[in-house]
C-alpha cells in the first residue's frame, strides 16, 4: 500500500515537472544567441530575427538606429536582472552594457531592459522590446 502511494506520488511530480512551460535550456541558448549577437555587433539581418515580427511592424527599428549602434562596440554585457511571470512564458531582464565608441575613444555605459516572450506556435523565445539604445545613459 505505501509503495503504491509513494510511486503514484512520485509520478505525479515527474509529470508536474514536464508541464512546466519552455525548455530551460531551449531558452538559454536563445538569451546566449542574442548577446553573442549583440556582443560581437552583428546587427543587421541577425539582430532583427529576434525580434517578434509584429512588435516590430508596431514599432519599427530604422536604419539610422542599427548605423547609430554599429558605432559602438560592446566590451560588456551584464544581466543585472531577471523576473519571470508566473506562467513562465514570459520574462524581463534588465541589462547593463559597456559600449566603445569606435570615432571617439570613450565608454560610455547603457541599461536596457529586454522583454521576452514564448511564442507556442512557433515554439521559440522572441524579444518584445526592441534593440539596445546607446543614447540612452
């Protein structure tokens, strides 16, 4: 009798834990794919792959923006923060990033806040926030 409990309980658990959302680690190689991108300032085509199409035709990214951050090169990228909501399908990070100014010779240091959402048909993690800023600092 407590062996048949303690195996339907441990089956329980096992199946609790497979219902949990997204794969961790399907996420973290998608977050590590953005900042390598972003680290190695690969801007262009692969940088707005990440991004969510719609959020994207909502709030377009123009040329100027992506020329104004291909001036800089990023010697830092730090997560500061990062919360999930409760469902799991969506996460914000708060970041921090040392850029290099390649004209000037100056560091200036940014934070850009990152909101990433599952998208289940697609069965992907894609950024609702757009591209980092270096006015911003």
């Amino acid at each position: 009798m407590n062996r048949t409990i303690l195996l339907s309980m441990l089956c329980a658990a096992l199946l609790a834990g497979c219902a949990s959302g997204p794969p961790d680690q399907q996420k973290r190689e998608r977050f590590q794919a953005w900042e390598n991108i972003v680290r190695w300032s690969e801007h262009k085509d692969p940088l707005l792959d990440f991004i969510d199409p719609e959020w994207l035709a909502a709030n377009p990214i123009s040329v100027l923006d992506i020329d104004r951050l291909e001036q800089f090169r990023v010697t830092e990228y730090r997560v500061r923060q990062v919360v999930a909501n409760p469902n799991g399908l969506e996460i914000e990070r708060r970041t921090q990033l040392r850029l290099y100014h390649i004209h000037t010779a100056r560091e200036r240091v940014i934070d850009h806040r990152e909101i990433w959402r599952y998208d289940e048909e697609s069965e992907i993690w894609m950024l609702h926030s757009g591209i980092p800023d270096p006015r911003r600092y």
